[in-house]
C-alpha cells in the first residue's frame, strides 16, 4: 500500500500501486462545492486518470481553482472539436481568442485567400443548432477522455487527416519522439494541459453565432451552472481582427510557423515590420487627436498590467509633437487620496485598485482650472508618508499643449464626471495577441502579461518570479473589476503585442521561472508557462539587440531610450 498525503481531507489515506486519483477520491469520499475536475499532485497540475505509484502531496480542485476552470474550458473545446471534425470533415475549426464573453472560433476552408488571409465558412443558424445539438449528444453520451503517449510519426499523420496542419508542423518541428494525444470516442487532438474524466462532466455551457464565426460560453469563474451572458465587444473584437491582419501579413499562422521563421533565420524581418506597424498605429492615433484638437485637451490611457501603457503615452506623445503639438504627461497616481483614507479590500489590506482610492474631486478641480486657462500646481504624492505633498511644478495649458494621463481607471466615466466629454480622447491599451499555438489552442493574452511582468519585475523592480506569480491574481481581481467593465468606452484601441515577443521573452522568463522551488505555492504556475513556453523558439541575443530602443518591449527587457 502507498500512503500519499490529501489536502482536502488534511491528512494521509493509502491506496494500492496503480491507483488512479479518480478512484483515490471516490474511495475516500473527497467531495468539494464542485464536481472535481483535476488534481494538483506535488504541486503539479494532473488528470484524474494519473497512476499514484509513489507517495504524493494531493490537492484535488474544482472550478473554482484557475487551473480547474481552465481543465474544464478545454474540455469543453475539445468537444466542439469532434463536433464539427463529425458534422464538417472537409474544414478546420479554428479556436482564435477569448473575449470577456465567450471564445471566438471560426470554422475555415484549409486553403487561404490569395491574400493569405483565411477562408471563413459562413454557417446558416441552422448549421450552428445542429453544431450545438451534436455537442449536447456528445456530453449526453459521457464519453471518457483518455490520454495516451504515441510516437511523434504518427500522432502528425492524426493530426493532418483531421484537417490540424498547423498542429501537425508545430510537434514537427518540437523533434520529440513521443506525444501526448487525447481520446474522446476514437477521435484524437492534443491539449496543453489536463482534460476532464469524461464528456458527462460538461453541464453548463452556451454555443452561438457571433460575427462572420462562433462564440463558445464557459460558466461564470464564480459557479460552474450559471453562463455570464456579458455585452458584446465589439471593439475589442475588431482588435484581434487586426491582429490576425498582421499575422497574415507576416506569413504567420501560429507558433509553428513562426518558430519556422525563427529557424530559418527570418527573425530581422519579424521585428522590423511589426515595429512598423506598431508606429503606424501610434502615428493614427496621434492624428485622430490633432483632427479633435480644438477641443481635446485631455488624453486618458487606460489598461491592464504590463500592456505597455507608458510606452504607448511616450510613444503618443512623440507623435503628437511631429504633428507640432505639446503634450505633457501628467501621472495620475499622484491623485492618490492620503493613506489614512484609503480603502480596504475584503482581507483588510489598503486598496489603492479602486477609484475610491484616488482623489476624483480634487483631480476634476484642476482639470478644469487648467481648461479655463488658469493656472495650477502640480500635486506630488509622497509614498512613503502617505499624503501629498507641494510639488512646487506650475502648468498652464497653451494653445497647442495637450495633457497626457494613463492610469488602471482612466475609461471610467465617474473619474471624469465633472469635465465636458468632447476635452477627453481615451485609449486603452493591452497585449492583445490572437497568436495560438496551433487551431484549436490560443494563447491567453493574460498569460503574455503575466510572462511581460515576470521579467519586468525580476529586471527592474527587485521582485523574484515567485512574488510576482503569488501577487497575480489580486492583479487580475483588480483588472476585472476596474478595466475590463470599460474597456468598450475607449474611443480607440491600441495593441501592444508583437509577432515576435513571446520567442524574446522566452530568453528572459525561462531561467526566472526555473528557480522558483518544488515545494512553492507558485510552483504549479510556474510549470504551466515553462511548459506553454517550451513550443516556442527563443530569440538569441543578437537578434534581440534588433529590438529598436523606443519599442515597447523596451519597457520590460531594458534599452529604451524613454525614461520611465
């Protein structure tokens, strides 16, 4: 008998050699709010068919644990999939991004447009019912989904005959013996992490059309029986659109072709023209604003952690000032009310995320004094104290001064509440990559941040990727709560991501997240992006250096010619 310690009964149980976790919980009556979906063993995330030979620490998870949630969406695609491999075998489904309310895909001819943009297959509503139908028999059926490891040759002829080319060439290229392949019902695909014990435990969610594609539901993070049917996004939609645009115009269809290009010696080309359409958009960001320049007077920035923000200001700025404006950057965290009057959140720790811990009132006086032509001064907050203090800086807006303020609340309405919508130009700005994997893996773009910030923090803040991991998801709370909701407020989007960042940050991250311990509670979240991070081809060195001193990777990697 193996004694392995469970976490959730707080204390050891023992099993025979062979023992699966699926059996290990059922044997020991685990239950938790949920229905378990995966387990974390040794601080390593596992399906539940895992074989228990060895004494492990065990953590059974539901869908309230991230790595839950994310277990059960795979799932979920991976029932889509054979879905519409059953009802249209001659096109490829092609899971493309996740927008707040719900993951887009698009069903595509296997051959692009002239252009190298792809052939979407418009569907009938009653095409998408019958798609939806078939998912629902197949979750009906409680099919088990089960994992073997095959050798590479012919887990790439599965995946060609299965219409996945850009799967296929990306595990080509990888030169690994053996890969894992997942089976529902004899139809095979891989998955970048652990899928549920069967199809039955799919009980909730919601499937439509949406655009020229379709929109596949997960349940609320909150509870697993209740779809959140949150507005459309349109804005952030067109985003991604263009996105993908510019992959086409790199001749980049995923990760495996993009480490091709990498190999192959093409990396110059990669950074230099998504460079330049990087300063292409700021260059029409900074005309739509001169175009409004009788009466803008304010630009507002606004997005989640590690988006490029600063960048995206400095870079804005530099090209309001070619088109013979003056911009001048004011920093909104200088409106922080003292620390006596910040508020707490629910762990009772100082809240400085919510606008209630900045000084609206205040900020709106000195707006307006500066609109009306008066004069004002500058308020500095001091950090270590807690309270603001006298700057002694003096401003007086100009005819062609333009003010410049990014800050986690600058889309919200009620910061602003007392200044004339027309002086307002918002921008949001984020890493909004539609780069995945391969056609039914995306790549999560807060996962790009998070790798942006692991490397940023370990470079410039002192922080060790273990904190930076830990602190995470209060980061995320904090976006969820003050960003996204207004996001769609923005009068233009701006997208900090570039073709070629994650191979550059994978030189940085990798040796980060290698330190981080066994026995760390960041241990499972580092493993998760060494392993998302081990399908890319890193940039060396050399091909770094290329990265021009005023790009936004800039910002986390070092170099810039921008002072921050």
């Amino acid at each position: 008998m193996i004694k392995v310690y469970c976490e959730n009964l707080n204390k050891r149980v023992h099993c025979e050699p062979g023992t699966t976790l699926a059996s290990l919980a059922r044997e020991n009556g685990i239950e938790l709010q949920w229905p378990i979906l995966a387990a974390i063993v040794d601080n390593q995330l596992k399906e539940l068919g895992f074989q228990i030979y060895n004494a492990h620490n065990i953590q059974f998870i539901d869908y309230s644990h991230p790595d839950g949630a994310r277990t059960y969406v795979r799932s979920l695609n991976f029932v889509l999939q054979k879905a519409v491999a059953e009802l249209y075998p001659q096109f490829s489904l092609v899971i493309d991004y996740n927008l707040q309310n719900g993951m887009y895909a698009e069903i595509r001819e296997l051959e692009p447009d002239e252009d190298g943009s792809p052939k979407v297959v418009a569907l009938s509503e009653e095409e998408v019912s019958l798609i939806k139908r078939r998912m629902e028999e197949i979750i009906k059926a409680d099919y088990p989904i089960t994992r073997q490891k095959i050798r590479t040759e012919e887990a790439l002829r599965m995946f060609r005959a299965n219409n996945r080319p850009e799967k296929a060439f990306l595990h080509q290229l990888r030169g690994k013996f053996f890969t894992t392949v997942y089976f529902m019902d004899g139809y095979p695909d891989h998955f970048y992490g652990p899928l549920v014990e069967s199809t039955g435990v799919i009980t909730s969610w919601d499937f439509e059309s949406f655009s020229r594609g379709l929109l596949l539901r997960s349940p609320s993070i909150t509870n697993p029986y209740k779809i959140t049917h949150s507005p459309y996004q349109y804005k952030l939609f067109d985003v991604f659109k263009e996105y993908s645009k510019w992959c086409s115009i790199l001749g980049v269809k995923g990760v495996g072709s993009l480490n091709h290009a990498i190999y192959e010696g093409n990396a110059r080309g990669l950074i230099q023209i998504s460079e330049a359409l990087h300063e292409r958009k700021y260059a029409d960001i900074a005309d739509e604003i001169f175009k409004r320049r009788d009466q803008v007077k304010l630009v507002l920035i606004a997005g989640p952690s590690s988006s490029g923000k600063t960048s995206t200001s400095k870079r804005v700025a530099l090209q309001l000032k070619v088109l013979g404006m003056n911009p001048v950057i004011i920093e909104m965290d200088n409106y922080f009310v003292d620390r006596e009057r910040t508020p707490l959140d629910k762990d009772g720790n100082l809240d400085f995320e919510v606008l209630e811990a900045m000084d609206v009132e205040y900020l709106n006086l000195q707006l307006n004094d500066l609109f009306a032509g008066k004069t004002i001064e500058i308020p500095k907050f001091d950090f270590t104290l807690g309270i603001r203090v006298r700057s002694g800086e003096r401003l007086t807006l100009g005819e062609k001064d333009i003010l410049i303020m990014e800050g986690i609340h600058g889309l919200n309405p009620k910061l602003t509440s007392q200044v004339e919508p027309e002086r307002i130009y918002k921008i949001y700005a984020s890493a909004l990559t539609s780069l995945s994997l391969d056609e039914n893996n995306n790549i999560s773009t807060s996962d790009c941040r998070l790798v942006r910030r692991i490397v940023r923090d370990g470079n410039y803040r002192g922080m060790s990727p273990e904190s930076t991991i830990m602190r995470w998801p209060s980061v995320r709370r904090g976006e969820i709560n003050n960003i996204f909701p207004f996001q769609e407020n923005a009068d233009i989007m701006f997208n900090s991501a570039l073709i070629y960042e994650l191979p550059m940050l994978k030189y940085y991250a990798e040796p980060l997240l290698r330190r981080i311990p066994a026995n760390s509670p960041a241990y499972t979240e580092s493993i998760r992006l060494l392993k998302f991070l081990s399908y890319i081809q890193e940039l060396q060195p050399a091909e770094i250096a290329l990265i021009p001193p005023t790009s936004v990777m800039r910002e986390f990697i070092g170099g810039s010619s921008f002072r921050y």
